[in-house]
C-alpha cells in the first residue's frame, strides 16, 4: 500500500518524491490526529530542505482532525520529545529523517509521556491510516495553529538542572570542546548548551543547513574533520551528533574517536557512579555495557532494537540509565529518549568529577572487536531468510527476542531487519577480532546461499 515507504515504531519515512509526499504525510498525521482524539499536538522538524513542506502538510491534516498544533521550529528529536510532555499535550510529531541522506525525510510519532510510539501503538495507528476513518470536523470546529518558541529554553534549562550534575564543578573546568552536528538540527541548540557548561566552543558543520558535509551518522570513519579540529584546536574533547541530534559519539584529547559503544558505556559508568542502578540497553549494544554494570554491582537488560523498545524495558524495569549502542544515551530523570544533549553532560560531568582525561576512561574499559554489516534485500523476505537461516544453529545458542541472535562463549553474531531502510543488519562481536570475524562470515555465508547470489563479500 506505501510503495517506497519504511514504516514500524521508528515511524514512517522515504524518499522525498516518491514514499515520502505532502499527500503521505497528511494521510499518517491525519491518522495521528485521530489517534489521539483531536488533543493537542506539538509538531516540530529538523533541517532538512522538504522540512517546511512537509510541515505544512501535517499542520493541515491535524488542524483538520481538530488538533490545537503547537509548532515548536527547528527542533532536535529530544526537544521534540520533551516538549510534548512539558507542554502536556496529547502526542507529537517530528518531522526528521535522523541519519538518513537529505533526499529522506520522516515522521517520528511521540506519546503524550514523550516517549516514541510502542509497537502496540503503532499497529493501532497503521489500522486507523489504513482502514479509516479518519477524524474530520466542522469548518468552526478546526484547530488552533501557533508557534511555541521557547523550546531552546525548556531544553536548556532542563538539561542544566538535572540533579545528578555538578554545574559549578563542570562550568569550573571550562574544557574547550569541539562539536560537529552535521550541519543538522542541533546546530544552534548544542553550542548554546556547552556554553551553558562553561565551555570554550569550537564548532565544525554546525551552519543548520542540512547540507551534510560528511556521512550522517557518526561513526568513527565520518569523523575526521573533528578529529582534526580537536588536535589543532587542543580541546578536552570532541562531540559528534547525527542530523536530528539524539545520537552522541565522543572524540578524546588526542583526536582519537571511541565510537558510539563507547561513549554509551561512558555515560552509563558517569551515572553509576553517582547512582547505582538498573541498566537497560538493547540487544545489539556492545557486551561493555554488561562489564560497566557488573562492575557496579547492577543488572544490565536487554529489549528489540527500537528507542521506544528500550524506553518501555526502562520504565518496566525502573532503570536509572540505558540506550542504544549507536550513541542513544536514556536518562530517565530528564525523559526516556535518547538525547545526545544529555549525553555530552554527563560525560562532562564524569571527567570533572574524576579529573581523567576522556582518553584514560575509555582505555580502561574492555575492548570488543565489532563487525557491522548492511545486507540489501532486493526483493528478498527478510523473516524467510532469518527463519531459515536459524536451521543452522543449535538451539540452546539462540534468541529470537530481535531478529536471530546467536549465543557463543566468547561473543556473539546477529541478524535482523533494519526499521529504517529496506536492509538486513547483521552485526557480530567478541573480545578476539578473528572470533568476531569467523562469526559474521559464517552468518553471510548462510545468507548468501539462501539469496542465491553474493550480495555482501566476507570480511
């Protein structure tokens, strides 16, 4: 029915043109509008160039189904989310495709807690867009439509004021930090917050553009340029956001990436050692999130991939802290979104409060070879290929919580379908690189048997 559109509890999102169009957007913020009974909505984009037109769709079709839109601007994902349950409203919609090229964009749907839809949630939505009706009032009864420009403010201050910081303590050390956003939404929102920090900012690719001057995501491999930044600049530190600014990876004094795993399991160790607790992360995050906890004497846990997966195990659990290993830092006492906001303060808040550089925290921690791997589907099933891809294992090794997870002594291979691109992502991990290896070609070599052809080489 949505040619060229990925839809499930990331939302929905395409191609600008082709999945994604003004009349698909209205028809899934129409749906929203219902599924909220023409409550008030807070809508809010990234900077991406069909923003604004895709904005006005969604305006439109709330407006119709009688929803009072609050349009917050250009906002990061966190402050979308934030601001739907400050502004106690009935839900949200964010119009961001997050890592993907500037050609996509999306809808990300927000419940009235501000956490993202669950799968519960969605599948209810599908049903309403697909089998109707849709809301629709009298020509007196249409919504309100206003902008809301205080969302920098609301963010700002409440990430400040989280209790776990030591705002003084950090604003003492005055670090110079250097901060690449891709030229995304947190291009203004991010500086400011440093600042707020005390810090000397040094920015790159933070002109709010949307223009990517490097691959959106930020993996280790798109980071040079603030590589390169903090070593001329001789900074404390580097931060690297992806479009819509809920993903964090951190860069160390001596120019070095530590990747997205790492600075996880940085500002899960910043939380602990504060306030021991419950850890909840999901089933592809790097085994160093288990040895963080252990160390701590916690429980770390395990849900689906999926942000609103990880944030429904948090609330189910109680859990003090979690996220996802692509950089996803949850801290429940500000929200259960990922925010990279808050990542960047605690790990502020962590280097001034044990006086290391972020270079010996990460070292300290134990070392996981990772492979990563995307495997195009053509026209593929992705639960066939998985199913019969799962007759190769024995069963005691097996999880099938997301996708097909196998179990070794020393690691461990997964693989599953992507939520947002039409992609198999298969992912293996062990503390011996030639382990991770053997495992992740031995997963592709049952795959590529089962295609027919060999879509991806062995690593």
């Amino acid at each position: 029915m949505f040619t060229g559109l990925m839809t499930g509890v990331s939302g929905i999102r395409g191609i600008i043109g082709e999945g994604m169009t003004p009349e698909v957007a209205m028809l899934w913020a129409g749906g929203f509008g219902t599924w909220v009974n023409g409550g008030k909505v807070i809508v809010g984009r990234d900077a991406r160039p069909s923003g604004e037109m895709i904005n006005m769709a969604v305006k439109a079709a709330l407006s119709a189904a009688g929803c009072d839109v609050d349009d917050v601007g250009m906002v990061t994902t966190p402050q979308g989310a934030l601001a739907v349950e400050r502004r106690g409203a009935a839900g949200g919609i964010i119009i961001t495709a997050s890592h993907n090229p500037e050609e996509w964009n999306a809808l990300k749907f927000v419940r009235p807690d501000g956490r993202m839809l669950t799968s519960q949630d969605y599948t209810e939505l599908e049903r309403i867009v697909i089998q109707g009706p849709l809301r629709s009032v009298h020509w007196n009864r249409l919504g309100t439509l206003r902008n809301w420009d205080d969302a920098d403010y609301m963010y700002l201050s409440s990430v400040t004021g989280l209790s776990i910081l030591n705002l003084e303590k950090i604003q003492s050390k005055q670090f110079k930090v250097a901060l690449d956003c891709v030229n995304g939404a947190g291009s203004f929102l991010y500086p400011e917050l440093l600042k707020t920090f005390g810090c000397q900012v040094v920015t790159i690719h933070c002109d709010g553009s949307s223009i990517f001057n490097r691959p959106p995501e930020p993996r280790p491999e798109n980071l040079t340029d603030l590589c390169d930044l903090v070593i001329k600049e001789r900074c404390a530190i580097g931060f690297a956001v992806d479009p819509d600014g809920d993903r964090l990876a951190a860069i160390d004094e001596l120019g070095k990436p530590i990747g997205e795993e790492t600075t996880l399991a940085v500002s899960v160790q910043a939380v602990l050692d504060i306030n021991p607790g419950t850890v909840v992360v999901n089933s592809l995050t790097s085994q160093v999130i288990d040895d963080v906890a252990k160390e701590y004497g916690v429980e770390c846990h395990r849900t689906k991939v999926g942000e609103a997966n990880v944030a429904a195990g948090m609330k189910e659990l109680g859990a003090i802290v979690g996220g996802e290993g692509n950089g996803g830092v949850i801290l429940p006492e500000l929200h259960l979104a990922r925010d990279a906001g808050v990542g960047m303060a605690l790990i502020l808040n962590h280097l001034s409060a044990t006086k290391k550089k972020l270079s010996d925290i990460s070292r300290a921690l134990p070392v996981y070879k990772m492979f990563r791997i995307s495997y195009p589907l053509g026209t593929s099933d992705a639960s066939e290929i998985i199913q019969s891809v799962e007759t190769n294992y024995d069963y005691d090794q097996l999880s099938r919580i997301d996708g097909l997870r196998v179990a070794y002594d020393d690691g461990w291979v997964q693989v599953r379908p992507s939520n947002t691109e039409p992609i198999l992502r298969i992912y293996s991990e062990a503390k011996d690189e030639g382990n991770a290896r053997k495992m992740i070609n031995e997963m592709l070599l049952h795959i590529n048997r089962l295609v027919g052809e060999e879509r991806v080489g062995l690593v």
